[in-house]
C-alpha cells in the first residue's frame, strides 16, 4: 500500500513539473505581429487588442508606407525568431505567407479569405458571422422580407449556401441562389435573380466582389429596382446598404490571441478559420424609409448604431 502511495505521489509530482514546464515554455515564445497599415483605425484596434490580450514576447512590423522585397521581409522576421505569426489584413498576410512555411500563421482582417492560399500552418478570425445569426435579424427586423437572393461561386461557396438555405427556412426566408463562374456574369446572373426577391444578400464571394465594379454594378442594379442589400461590412454603407452586420473588431483582436495561446501551448485548435465571436449593427433607416420597406421597431433594440441621414 505505502508502495502505490509513493508510485501515486511521484506521477502526481511529476504531472504537475510536466504543466508548469509547458507554461514556462508557453510564455517565453516570440508572436511578431505583422500590421498591413497601422495608421487604419480597425487595424490599429485589432492590434491594441491582439497586443493587450497576451503575456508572450511581442515584436511589431507595421507596413505603412513601406515596401518589402522578399528577402528583406524574410529576412526580418527570420531575425526576430518568432514562434508564431500574426497578421493583420491583406496585405500583411499575402507578403507574409509567400515567404514564411515553418511557423504558425494567424490571420484577420482579410475581405474573401477564401480567395487566398492557406497553408497547413494557417489559421483565423474570418470576417463573416455563422449564417445563422443575419438571417434570424434579416427576419426579425424585416417581417415582410421574406425571400432573399445570393450571388455566389459554386467553387468557394457551394456548401456555405447549400447550409445556408436549411438556415434560412428555419427562420422563414426562402433563398434564392444565383451562380457565378466568373465575374462577368454578375449582370446577367442579377437580371434573372432581382424580379424573384424582396433583398439581397452580399456575402464575402471573391467572383461576385471581384473587384470594385463588380460592387458598384450590384449596388446600382438593386438600387434601380428598390431592392435593399444587407451586407456583412461596414464600409458597404457608403455604397448604399440597408443593414450590415459586421465582425466586432475589439472582440476579434481577442479572439485571434486566445487562438496564438492555444496554438502556442500545443492545445487542440479544432476550428482553423473561425467565424468572428461578436458583431456590430449597423441599419440605414434613411433608405429603409427610401425604399418604403416595413420594419419591425421592437427589433431595433438589436441595432448598435442607426444612420438616418
């Protein structure tokens, strides 16, 4: 009995040695976090909070106004010894992923991810919510919005949609898909689904928001016909969204640490891209009132922030 006593209390001893050991080495590794443009207001906060979120050593690179062979990038970083990556925006990820393959990678901030390469070692805080929570908002605050259409790319967003139609019946909408092989085909595609619904809904399709003219053509079509868009950005606002719902920044600089701790304590991190954790609202009630769409006012206590000029 004394012999299994002693056997019980070394492996609880050493388990415990194991734990702080880990710890130890958790908290001596390098993040170097990788800013696109510092100087942009979400980017500063994602970083701040990132930043303030964790105990590791942290070494900085912002890009502003600066341009990096390379070379000279791979070289900075291989002089900082990170063990973990973060980058904040497009920028900051493309030039970072095209040199760096050994150590994790972390992304956010990025429009249409989906469009970019993601290696073994990638991870992130996409931009976009779990389909379920905008269409439970689209219903409760629209009630008579009750057919919806998407422009999307079978090859990045087929089984987001097909997700998303179960979603959307729950709730009481019909979704209305409209495919896109390329871009081109926006026109056309918009022409066949605009007469069928009561909105539209832009999600984050590298074919449907090729570019910036393929945004405006969107925008300039549902608007000729009185058809609102809800939109899963902020900066879709100035081109003319009824309602956006948008990644909480502050909550996804969090977000993305509590990712970097996981990763750097060896811990399971099941879901490698993850969808944002909390979100912002946003409804311009000057075009709700434009376009005479019928809104339910008891749901505006889910709004954050109303525009009504």
């Amino acid at each position: 009995m004394r012999n299994w006593i002693l056997i019980i209390c070394f492996y609880s001893s050493f388990a415990a040695f194991t734990a702080a050991s880990a710890t130890a080495a958790g908290m001596s590794s390098r993040i170097l976090i990788i800013n696109s443009d510092k100087s942009v207001s979400k980017y500063a906060i994602i970083h701040r909070e990132f930043k303030s979120a964790l105990k590791f050593k942290i070494f900085e690179i912002n890009m502003q106004g600066k341009t990096f062979t390379p070379n000279m990038l791979k070289q900075r970083v291989s002089s900082l010894h990170p063990d973990l990556i973060y980058a904040i925006g497009s920028k900051a990820y493309i030039q970072t992923s095209a040199v760096i393959k050994n150590q994790p990678l972390i992304f956010s901030s990025m429009i249409n991810w989906r469009r970019f390469r993601l290696n073994n070692n990638t991870y992130g805080v996409a931009l976009e919510l779990q389909v379920d929570m905008p269409l439970y908002l689209y219903s409760y605050l629209f009630p008579k919005i009750r057919r919806i259409g998407v422009l999307y790319s079978p090859r990045y967003n087929q089984q987001w949609f097909n997700n998303a139609m179960l979603q959307a019946q729950e709730v009481g909408i019909s979704l209305y898909g409209q495919a896109l092989n390329q871009p081109e085909e926006i026109s056309r595609a918009l022409k066949i689904l605009l007469p069928k619904v009561d909105a539209i809904w832009l999600i984050s399709d590298p074919i449907a928001l090729y570019d910036k003219n393929s945004m405006r053509t969107i925008f300039a079509k549902a608007a000729a016909r009185k058809k609102p868009i809800f939109a899963y950005n902020t900066l879709f606002m100035k081109y003319g969204a009824v309602l956006t719902i948008a990644a909480d920044i502050p909550t996804m600089g969090r977000q993305a640490a509590g990712m970097a701790e996981d990763i750097l304590n060896q811990e399971q991190v099941d879901e490698k891209v993850q969808p944002p954790a909390g979100s912002h609202v946003i409804l311009n009630l000057k075009k709700v009132h434009e376009y005479g769409i019928k809104i339910n006012h008891a749901a505006l206590s889910s709004v954050e922030e109303i525009i009504q000029e």
